[in-house]
C-alpha cells in the first residue's frame, strides 16, 4: 500500500512540476507589431527575400526581435500599392513600441546588418528597395488568434 501511496505522490509532484515548467517555457506573445510593406527594386524582390531569409530575419532574432511572419503578394492591388511582382510583406513583434526603438537601434548597430543591409542599400546597383512603409499595430480584442498581453 505505501508503494503506490509514494506511487501517486509521485505522479502529482511530477505532474505539478511539469505544468509550471510547461507555462515558464511559453514565449510572451508581442504586445505591439510592425507591418512592414516593401517595394522591391523591379525584378529584384526574390532577392530581397532571399536575403530575409538568409540574413536579415536572423540579425533581428538576435536582437530580441519577433519575426511573426513574411508573405509575397498572390495578386496585385493599385489602390493599395501593392505589386505581386515587387511587393515584399512582413511582420514584427516587440514587447513595447519602447524596446522596438531599443532593440532596432540595436539591429542596425549591428557590424552584421552593416554589412549585409546598410552597404548593399547604399550601392545604387546592388539597391534592393525602392520605398518601405511602416504601419505600427497592436493587437485588439479577445477575437484575434494573437492574445493580448500587459
């Protein structure tokens, strides 16, 4: 009788353990995100991807910065500006519109993004952005998948 008593214990203090383990390991969702619209030099979008993904979205996770996501337009829209050819879409996530600025300066400080961003932006033949857009956003209301964090 005392071994499954001890049995038992046991399994609530490992199942105790394990569920406070479970919510210190879940990441705090951003509390303020930055869309961001590019228009990618003509032809030179996959590029622009392609160093996202290479680089860039590496040197921002570095420095404590969510990329929540990067999408390629399916279809064109003229109102909105927005090329399926030249537009490149992404989204970033920070705690606070405060530690954006903190941890962008950061980023672009960065010997890394100097080299890999800034140098290449400069040269007018290995230019890949013609015009960025920012949109600062925060999340609004128990609807939205992303939950809404103080």
């Amino acid at each position: 009788m005392l071994k499954w008593k001890i049995t038992a214990l046991l399994g609530v203090a490992f199942g105790v353990a394990g569920i406070g383990w479970g919510y210190a390991q879940q990441a705090r969702t951003p509390g303020f995100y930055e869309l961001r619209i590019y228009t990618a030099q003509p032809g030179k979008r996959d590029a622009l991807a392609a160093r996202f993904a290479d680089r860039t979205a590496a040197i921002y996770a570095r420095h404590g910065i969510t990329n929540v996501g990067y999408w390629i337009p399916q279809q064109s829209d003229p109102e909105l500006g927005i090329s399926a050819e030249n537009t490149f879409i992404y989204i970033r996530g920070y705690p606070s519109k405060a530690e954006r600025d903190r941890r962008l300066n950061a980023a672009h400080d960065d010997p890394e993004f100097a080299e890999v961003v800034t140098r290449q932006e400069a040269n007018p033949k290995t230019k890949l952005i013609v015009k960025a857009h920012n949109i600062d956003m925060a999340p609004n209301g128990t609807y939205s998948a992303i939950a809404i964090t103080k």
